[in-house]
C-alpha cells in the first residue's frame, strides 16, 4: 500500500456537482442532472431525436404512479396538470460548500435516516413580500436566513425530530460560492442566518452540515408570502398565549411583527400565522420565537392529519399548487413526485413520535446580543441526531445493550495499515469551542502520546485556531483511511469518527472540545431514546397544553 507522510499530494476530488444554470421548472443544462432525474423529469422521452410516445400512453403511464391516482383523479387533462405542478418548483443546488458530514450507514434492515433542512427567508424582493414586512431599503440585497429547522426522520420511520438553531446564532460559515451568480465568499465566523445571503440555501445545509456533523439529503425554502398562502391552504392553524399580546415597537425597541392576539386558543391564518411565526421581543427572545415555530408547526400537523388530506383529493390539489409555488428545493427532491413521496413518508409518523426542540445556546461572549452552541448539550443533541436515537420515549428503544459506547461504530477498512513508524501524523489543537477557550498545548501532548506509542512521524501543527466540538481523525484519500483507523485505535477514539476529507493532506488527528485532557480519548456513553437534554426546550408533537408566555411590555 502506498505509505503516508505528515504532508502529502491530496488526491483530485470531483466537486458535489457540475455547475448549473437554473431556471425557474428546475431543469438544468448540466449532464448530471439529465442523468439523475427522477419521476416526472426522467420519463419524458429519450434522447434528443428519439420518438416521443403518443400522449395518451403518456398520460396512462403517469395514472399508474400512485401521486396520478391521488391527484390527477379529478384532472381532465392529467398529464399536463402534472408538467403545471412541476414548473412550479423552483430548484437549486444542493450543497454550497465543502462539507465535513458523512452519509450514515445503513441500520441492519438496510434503512438509512432522512435530513431535511427548512430554511425561513426574510426576502422582500418580491411586491407581496415587501408587503408582509420590512422595508423598502431592503429590496435588492440578499435574503437572510430567519428561520431554520432540521427535520430528522428516523431510519425505520417511526419516530421524526426537529432542532432549530436561533437565527443569531454565532458560527463558523464555510466557504461557499452562489451557483447562481458564480460570487465566491471565504470562510467566516459570523450569525447563522447571514449563511443564505453568502451563497444560498446550499451554503447555508453546508454550515449546519459542519457544524453538525449530520448528513443532510434535502434542503426547501419558503418566503414570507409562501408562509401566508400556506397557512390559508391549510385554513388555519391554532395557537395560545397566556396574556394579550401585542407585538409592536417600544421606545429604544423598533421593529415588531405587528401580532396582536387576545390571551387563550385562536387560530391565525395568512399574515397573522406570519406574524405569529415572526414574533420574538413579545416572546423575550429568538429561543422564545422558535419555542412558538414549534407550537404551530405542532399544531399544523395535527390539523393535516384530521383534515385527511391524503384521501381528500381537492383539499390535496390546492395544498398541492400552492405548495409548489411557495416553495424552492433543492434540486435532487426537484419533481412533484419526489415531494409527495417525501410526505407520504412524513405521514407515517404519529404525533406522538414527533419532538420539536432548539439547539441549546449560550450568551456569546464576543456579543451579548448573540448565542453560541451550549457544549456538551449541544453535542448530545447533534449525537442523537447522528446515531438516529429517537428524542421521545414512546417507542421500542433500538438502543444497544448496556455498556455500548458507540451506536455508530463505522465501517473497518479493507485497505491494511502500514507500520505504526511509517504513518504520519498530523496533531491539530481545536479544542476552543464556542463557549470555552481553546487548552494549551493539546497538539504537542498528544503528538507526543504517540511518539511514545510508536507512531515515531507525529507532529504538533502550530497554526492554531481549529475549533470542533468532536475530535475527528481525517484522511484525504482511500488508501490512507487503513492507517487513520490505526491511529484512532491506538488513542480510544470510535471508528466513527475517522471521517475522508479534502481539507487535510495527509492523516490528522484534530483534538476537538470534547477532549480537553488526558492522552485517551474519554469513552461516551450512548444516549437512550428521550435523552434529550431540558436545555433544548422539547415539546412532544401531540402536546396541546402549550401557550406562549408574552413579556410584560407587550400586553395590552
């Protein structure tokens, strides 16, 4: 095998996707995404100069797919109905930047967990938008990202989790470039929601994806005027607050969403649900805000569930227009087909499996005004998301016998390891974590660990100002990935965490906050189903007792 050195040749990586100019149906100029469409987009005939069918053939060989049976039922000309849902979608790239997440391995019955990442865009570069709210001196510039929400649906697909990460939330932004445009922006460490306007919706699934370490298959987002038509589709959705609430500017406090509800149950619908939605000074903060998101998202899927909408074929072809007008997604999700696919997925789950929480956060210590990931419960969170540990109790634990340490053990190489003096060994300190300052001289330490065990080419880097908040060994190519699994045994790290990356050119240990001392990397303990931690604020889906407590200065 080829042996490797502490600095090396980093093999050619084919970028995520060609670049593509995309319009406003979805559909691409580029070959991989002629050759990876699905549904409505791959069966539209051959290749260019081929017979199309007869349209009738079409059209019989679409009212075969369960989505014409449901909608197309009642549509005359069904086909063409089809071909109108799908120009509706607006589609894009899905990932903006070079991610660090890895696809999860297949459970024992060959079943993986779907990630979808819900993006909230405050554009007003629209009429109806500016309308909806802000001003005029924002049209033009770049939308921001206001809310954004992970939607986790378990492998089996029983159980579904959801973790929001306040907007003003301080990151690492990786580097990202608009396909759009083509503009390149480089790496910051800025809020999160400043992701959007830094290369779009996939810039933005690539910074959760590194801050996360989850994989994430999908991303859709909606404007505020798709909030608005959605909810009016829906007819309403209902939501509590304990006090009159009017959510209007304050002397020293401008803005305001414009709320104003009497205390108790109501249902709000098209710019109210907005307003609802967009509430945070009367709700005391960002994390107050996304506790009410997660009330109405509750309180919206228990109204779709009673309005059976899936056996409601009008009620499931308005949905089904206004939802494809309303929302972009990312471009491998790009048919109507793969959308109700998706929801006859999402349908499956009982309100009692679906939890709602927030990532837990800490004051910034750079900004009072902003949050940072709250450490270790803040990891627990993105580890049960990684390990597919549902966030309720109400289900079968899958959870390993007692004494596990690892649900996600990884996947052994094939590829043997070279001897322990052969392989070099790159130490990397980046145990400063958003909460805590980074532990002096942790690279030397562990560099010297394995000095003493053999591994004679480890060395320290000395560049500094590397944060993770899990220690991770990477490798830049596939011969190497024998000898960084070496080097994880020799220390107790999980195979799990040796992960492939372009960002390193040789195997690089990369000691992350969650090992602050000692020369053995501290065993976890496996979180349990419902081990969610208080601080993440978990509501259950069937939950109906929850109103929103409003800050004193808005009552009325």
């Amino acid at each position: 095998m080829a042996q490797s050195s502490v600095r090396g040749n980093v093999p050619a990586v084919e970028d995520e996707g060609t670049e593509s100019r995309t319009t406003r149906n979805g559909r691409s100029t580029d070959a991989s995404d002629l050759r990876g469409r699905r549904g409505g987009r791959a069966g539209r005939g051959g290749r260019r100069g081929t017979p199309r069918r007869p349209p009738r053939r079409r059209v019989l060989r679409w009212s075969a797919t369960v989505l014409s049976v449901v909608i197309l039922a009642t549509a005359g000309a069904g086909y063409l109905y089809y071909e109108h849902l799908n120009d509706n979608l607006e589609t894009g790239r899905r990932s903006g930047g070079d991610s660090k997440a890895e696809r999860p391995e297949p459970n024992a019955a060959g079943q993986t967990p779907l990630n979808i990442l819900l993006i909230g865009s405050d554009s007003r570069n629209t009429a109806e938008n500016l309308k909806l709210g802000g001003s005029r001196s924002s049209v033009g510039g770049k939308p921001l990202a206001d809310v954004q929400m992970l939607i986790h649906l378990s492998a089996d697909r029983k159980s579904a989790s959801v973790v929001s990460i306040p907007r003003d939330t301080r990151v690492d932004i990786p580097a990202c470039k608009d396909p759009e445009t083509g503009e390149s922006y480089p790496a910051t460490n800025r809020i999160i929601n400043e992701s959007l306007a830094r290369g779009g919706p996939g810039c933005t699934l690539t910074t959760w994806e590194n801050l996360t370490g989850v994989y994430i298959d999908h991303w859709m987002t909606i404007d505020f005027a798709g909030v608005v038509d959605m909810a009016d589709a829906v007819g309403g959705v209902e939501v509590c607050v304990k006090q009159n609430v009017w959510d209007r500017p304050l002397p020293g406090v401008p803005g305001g969403s414009g709320l104003k509800l009497a205390e108790g149950r109501q249902k709000v619908q098209g710019k109210q649900a907005l307003q609802w939605l967009r509430t945070r000074h009367a709700f005391y903060s960002d994390v107050g805000r996304a506790k009410a998101q997660h009330m109405y998202m509750n309180a919206m899927i228990r109204t779709l569930k009673q309005q059976n909408v899936f056996t409601d074929t009008g009620r499931l072809m308005n949905l089904a227009e206004t939802a494809t007008k309303a929302l972009k997604v990312s471009e491998e999700i790009g048919t109507v087909k793969d959308l109700y696919d998706l929801a006859l997925q999402l349908k499956t789950v009982p309100t009692n499996r679906i939890t709602m929480t927030t990532m837990p956060t800490a004051t910034d210590p750079q900004n009072a005004n902003h949050l940072v990931p709250a450490g270790a419960d803040a990891e627990t969170v993105w580890s049960m998301i990684r390990d597919d540990v549902p966030f309720d109790k109400n289900g079968k634990d899958s959870a390993k016998k007692p004494g596990s340490t690892d649900r996600n053990p990884g996947k052994a190489s094939t590829d043997p390891a070279a001897e322990d003096a052969e392989i070099g060994v790159l130490v990397q300190n980046a145990t400063r974590s958003t909460s805590e300052g980074p532990v002096d001289g942790r690279a030397n330490a562990l560099a010297a660990a394995l000095v003493a065990k053999g591994f004679t080419r480890a060395a320290a880097d000395t560049a500094g100002g590397l944060s993770v908040e899990k220690t991770l060994v990477r490798y830049p190519s596939a011969e190497l990935a024998g000898d960084a699994q070496r080097v994880a045994k020799s220390l107790g790290v999980p195979l799990s965490s040796v992960q492939k990356s372009t960002d390193v050119t040789g195997v690089t240990l990369v000691v992350g906050a969650d090992w602050r001392d000692g020369t053995t990397y501290p065993k976890q303990g496996a979180p349990r189903a419902g081990d969610v931690p208080e601080s993440a604020g978990a509501i259950n889906g069937s939950d109906r007792g929850q109103c929103m407590d409003v800050y004193a200065p808005y009552r009325w």
